[in-house]
C-alpha cells in the first residue's frame, strides 16, 4: 500500500437531510484497510439518529458545536475537543442542539465491505430506540 495526499476539493462530499459528509479516508478513496475517516456536519436541529455499526468501532470527536451524544440509553452533551468511544454493536445516536451548525471527525476502523468501508444498520424506529428522544 502506498501513501497518498488527498486535497479538500478531492473529499467524496455527499448531503444527507440532516447535514453534510465528507469521505476523508475510505478503502473507495485512499485503499485504506483499517480505517474509515469521515468529517460530519450537522445542521442545527438536526442529528445522526440511532443506529449501530456490527462490526466496527468508532470514535467521534467534536470540532466544533454542542452535540447531544447517546451510547445505548445514556445521553452526554459534548462540546469542542470532546470525545466518544463506541464499541462495535453499540447504538448511538447525535444530534445537534445548537443554533450553529456542529462538526465532527467520525474515525471507524476496520474498513469492512467494498466502496466506503462503512457498514451501518438503523433501528431508530425501533424499541426502545423510538421513544428515548
């Protein structure tokens, strides 16, 4: 494998309903094996609702902006240079609470799958994930 500089105008941006994505490392975009690299932006009012990755890590780390951070049925806010482990499996959820919007650096490793290295299964319509919020 070899190194590879990758400029801001070359990030995969994609534009969820609820903010913005920005594909900073994936095996799609650097071959990365291990890690997948994404810069989230969260509009005000708006979040990343309950879901879990099966066989991926996390770790989220917010650059700026308050952000409500739920792992299983324990919400924390977090601000600027705070940080969340999440296991594989675990469900979580963040939302953005501020009236600006809020950005975070979502780092997962091990890549798994083809394309982005990201695998992701929603249960937010489901118990006891519906009726937390």
């Amino acid at each position: 494998m070899e190194g590879k500089f990758i400029t801001k105008e070359q990030v995969l941006r994609e534009k969820p309903e609820w903010g913005a994505l920005g594909w900073v490392s994936s095996p799609h975009t650097t071959n990365a094996k291990d890690l997948v690299v994404i810069e989230v932006s969260l509009a005000p009012g708006n979040g990343h609702n309950f879901h879990h990755h099966p066989n991926q890590e996390e770790v989220i780390y917010v650059i700026e902006g308050e952000v409500e951070q739920w792992i299983g049925q324990e919400s924390k806010m977090l601000t600027s240079g705070d940080v969340v482990f999440i296991p594989p499996a675990m469900v979580h959820a963040t939302f953005n609470v501020s009236p600006q919007n809020a950005k975070l650096l979502a780092i997962l490793g091990p890549a798994v799958g083809d394309g982005q290295g990201y695998e992701i299964v929603e249960v937010f319509e489901e118990s006891p994930w519906k009726d937390l919020r």
